[in-house]
C-alpha cells in the first residue's frame, strides 16, 4: 500500500501531464494556424507522449491497488504574442513538471517508499530529456527563424516527428 501523500501527489501529477497534453496541443493549433505545419506536429506529438505520461501514472496508482480520481483539466490560457512565445514557455512548463516529480520523489524518500523511487527514475530521466528537447528547438528557432528558407526546411525536419509509445511498460 501507498503512504497516503504519495498516492495524492501521484493523483495529482495525471491532471499535470494531461493539462501538458492540453497545453501542447494549444500550441500546435496556434502553429498550424501561422502555417507552421511541422511545429504543430511536433507538438501534437508532444500531447501524446504526455497523455502516455498520464497514463503510466494511471497504471502505477492502479497496479498499486488504488482508485484513480480525475480532476478537471484547466484552459491553456498563455497569451501566445509570436511563434517564439510557445517555444519558451514548453521549456518552463517542463522545467515545472521536473519539480513537481522531484516533489513526489523528495515525498516517496521522506516515507521510504522505494517502489514509487524506482517508478519514478523513469520520468526523471525523461524530464531531462524533454527540457533539453525544449531547449533545442528554441536554440534552432533562434538560427534559423529570421530566414524564410531555413524557416521552411526547420518546418519539414519537424513535421517528420513521430510518436513512439513510452520504453516504460508497467503490465
Ligand atoms: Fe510528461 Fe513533458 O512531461
């Protein structure tokens, strides 16, 4: 069984990565909307792997035994000014979710609790992936963004993204 404070921050984190995969799916519509297909994609794709998220926390809670209760998923409500905007803030919105992990982490410690440690080594790895991914495309939007051309090319390289399912499997 679950120390009650763990399985309530790991409850809480599914509505974190569902609101994720809302907010990413906000920014691919403002893309697609500026005829930026490819960084829609990328986002869209984004939004899956987020809801995969929600779904391996759904499981762990599940194969633990415990009942899951699914809150509302808030409105993406960032003023998108240009197409840099959701660039830097995915970085930030990923930044808050590598806390909110280390936060059920730092509680799964204090209660010895070192199943949830082991299922959470996963997403601490992703998170540093996900925030060097951030990181990346602002760094290339900032190369290539200024020059319609490279602008274009940057746009195919990230419309070929693809999903692929977590390498995390809890059956
Ligand atoms: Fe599921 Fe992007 O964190």
């Amino acid at each position: 069984m679950l120390h009650k404070k763990v399985a309530e921050l790991l409850n809480q984190q599914i509505n974190k990565e569902l609101y994720s995969a809302y907010l990413y799916l906000d920014f691919s519509n403002f893309f697609i909307d500026h005829g930026l297909v490819g960084f829609g994609n990328w986002f869209k794709i984004q939004a899956k792997e987020e809801m995969s998220h929600a779904d391996l926390f759904m499981q762990y809670l599940q194969n633990n035994n415990l009942s899951i209760e699914l809150e509302a998923i808030a409105k993406p409500n960032i003023d998108l000014v240009d197409v840099r905007t959701p660039l830097v803030e995915s970085l930030h919105h990923e930044e808050l979710v590598t806390a909110s992990i280390y936060g059920i982490y730092e509680a799964a410690l204090e209660v010895k609790d070192y199943r949830t440690q082991e299922f959470l080594q996963w997403f601490i790895k992703e998170q540093g992936e996900e925030e060097k991914n951030a990181n990346d495309l602002i760094l290339q939007f900032d190369m290539y963004g200024s020059d319609k051309a490279s602008l274009l090319q940057l746009d195919i390289y990230l419309g070929k993204r693809t999903f692929s399912a977590p390498s995390l499997d809890l059956d």
